[in-house]
C-alpha cells in the first residue's frame, strides 16, 4: 500500500485519477482506518489530505461560509462565526464519537463515508449546504444530499474528492437545530437523525423551512411536506403536527436490534417536532 501526502488539490487528484488500484481519500481516518484495521478493505494508495492547506481553512464567503474538507468537527466547534449562523450543524458535527475522534472527524468525511446513519448529514442537507467537488474534469458542484446514493455509496467518481462544502447565506431570523436518538448517552451510532432549518419574518412567521431526517432510508432524506407545513405559522400546535405527520411518513427505515420499523417512523416526527421548536428558539433569540 502507497501512502501519499500531497500539498495541492491538483497534486491530490492526480494522484488518485493516476491509481489503477483501489484508492481511498484519507481526511481524519476515523471511518478509513477502522474499516482497514477490521480487514473490510485493502487499499492500493491512501491519500492524506490534511497537509492541503486551503482544505483546512474556514472562510466567509457571500455571507456563508465555506469549510474546507479537512477541517474537523473540535476546529468548526471552536469557529464563533459558523456556530451563531449556523448552530445545528456545529451540534451535528459535535455529536461525533468522543473528543479524540472530534479532534480527527471531517463532516466530509462523515459524508462520504455514506452511512445512512452519518450525524452530520441531516443537518447540512436541513442547511441547504452545497458540496465542491474536484476532480481530472475540474470542479462542480452537488446539494449535499446528492452525494450519498446508497449506504456506503457515493455520486462521486474515480479520481474525484470533495473540496469544501458551503454553508450559504441566510436572512436574519434564520437558525437550526439537530437531534438524534442513540440508545446510549454517547458514543453511539443514530437510531433516528433530524435536521431542521428555518427562517422568521420580523412578525415571526415562518417564512422558510427544511426537514432532513438520517437513518430512516438507505441515504438522508429531504422532507419537502415537512418543511412545507411550518411556512406561513408561527410553529403553533397544529404546524407541528403536520410537521411530525409528514415526517414519519417519510421514512422507509430498516429493522434492527436497535431499532425496529415502528420506534424509528415515529421517533422521526417527535425529534423533527423538536428539533423545529428549538430552531424557533434560536431565530427568535436573534431578533
Ligand atoms: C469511536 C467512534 C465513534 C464514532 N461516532 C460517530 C457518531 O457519533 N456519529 C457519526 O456520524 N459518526 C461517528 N463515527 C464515524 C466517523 O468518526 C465519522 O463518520 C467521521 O466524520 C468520519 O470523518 P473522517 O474525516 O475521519 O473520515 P475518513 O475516515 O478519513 O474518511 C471516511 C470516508 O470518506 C472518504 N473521504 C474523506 N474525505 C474525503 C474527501 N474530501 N473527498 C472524497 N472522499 C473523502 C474516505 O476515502 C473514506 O471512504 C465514529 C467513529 C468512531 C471510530
């Protein structure tokens, strides 16, 4: 096995559009190296990209702000800028395993990874987030719920890694939120996962609203009906239950030990319920 550590994109993607063999993106490993440990795969050539230094960097970018494919979740949890526009994303990149794995974990690879399960996810696909992929035929970009297809399956081809991904602008009265169910405290893979984000006009009417949910289907799931039934209220009682309704119609879960069919469609809508209540919270708070 070849271990390379370039300094450039380019240098990155040469290489791996180069590799005849089997070639993996190695960002903070925490997923890679446990699957290369367990015997699961045996990769031709690793390249490490966390010596690229513009993929370590977080900027402001039209309002937004891009998060380079190398930052890990402890660097985006100590960014104050990204944490007050954007505080479901940071509590879903936060959530992953303990603090040595956050001082490692990448959201990039936490999406790439394309566990239905993957915490960050559902938040980012709630932030509308849009990845910045580079590869031989230069750079496009992809919502970030298109980068998953299927578990462990990515829309990304040979030779392609992801540069960055886009947290984009947002009108004032905007928040987000992300819960998850583990049956543990910590240290657990979701049973169910809820992103919402959502915008209020200066009466505090719900202007805008988006409603991801993770492990509930074999990739994160946009809840268009969800999301649809908090604009134009205030997030009363009935909004929610529409809200809830329209979620746990949604999924098409698996049934495993920890979680049968049932639990997981309807830990769905509670958590959206939740998660949307204390988005409100949050954009309220920033009038
Ligand atoms: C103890 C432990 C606890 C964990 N807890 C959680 C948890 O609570 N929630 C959760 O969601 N996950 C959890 N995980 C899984 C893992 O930590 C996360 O998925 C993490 O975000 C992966 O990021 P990474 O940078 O380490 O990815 P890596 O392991 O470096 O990469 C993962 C995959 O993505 C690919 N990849 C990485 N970067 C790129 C790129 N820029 N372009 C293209 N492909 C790329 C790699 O080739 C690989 O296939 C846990 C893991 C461990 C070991």
């Amino acid at each position: 096995m070849r271990y390379e550590a370039p300094t450039t994109v380019d240098k990155a993607v040469a290489l791996l559009a180069g590799e005849k063999g089997l070639a993996f993106v190695l960002a903070g490993g925490t997923d890679l190296l446990v699957r290369m440990k367990s015997g699961y795969l045996e990769p031709d050539l690793i390249v490490d990209i966390k010596r690229i230094t513009r993929l370590r960097r977080i900027r402001a970018e039209g309002g937004g702000y891009r998060i380079g494919a190398a930052v890990s979740s402890a660097e985006l949890g100590e960014h104050k800028a990204v944490r007050r526009l954007w505080p479901g994303v940071v509590e879903a990149a936060n959530l992953i395993g303990s603090t040595q794995i956050q001082g490692r974990a990448t959201m990039v690879g936490n999406l790439c990874n394309a566990s239905p399960a993957a915490d960050s996810v559902p938040a980012l696909a709630a932030a509308a987030a849009i990845v910045t992929i580079v590869g031989p035929n230069g750079r496009r970009d992809l919502p970030v719920d298109e980068v998953a297809t299927a578990p462990g399956k990515t829309s990304l081809v040979p030779g392609e890694i992801v540069e960055s991904i886009l947290l984009p602008a947002r009108p004032p009265r905007s928040a987000d939120a992300y819960l998850r169910f583990i049956p543990r405290t910590e240290m657990d893979i979701a049973v169910v996962g809820a992103g919402v984000s959502l915008t209020l006009d200066e009466t505090g009417v719900c202007q805008e609203a988006r409603v991801s949910l993770g492990a509930v289907a074999p990739r994160v799931l946009v809840v268009k009906e969800a999301g649809d039934a908090l604009v134009g209220s205030r997030l009363e009682a009935f909004a929610l239950d529409r809200l809830a309704e329209a979620a746990s119609a949604a999924c098409r879960p698996i049934d495993d030990k920890r979680g049968t069919r049932e639990f997981r469609v309807k830990v769905a809508g509670v958590l959206a319920r939740r998660a949307a209540v204390i988005a409100l919270e949050r954009a309220r708070s920033k009038r």
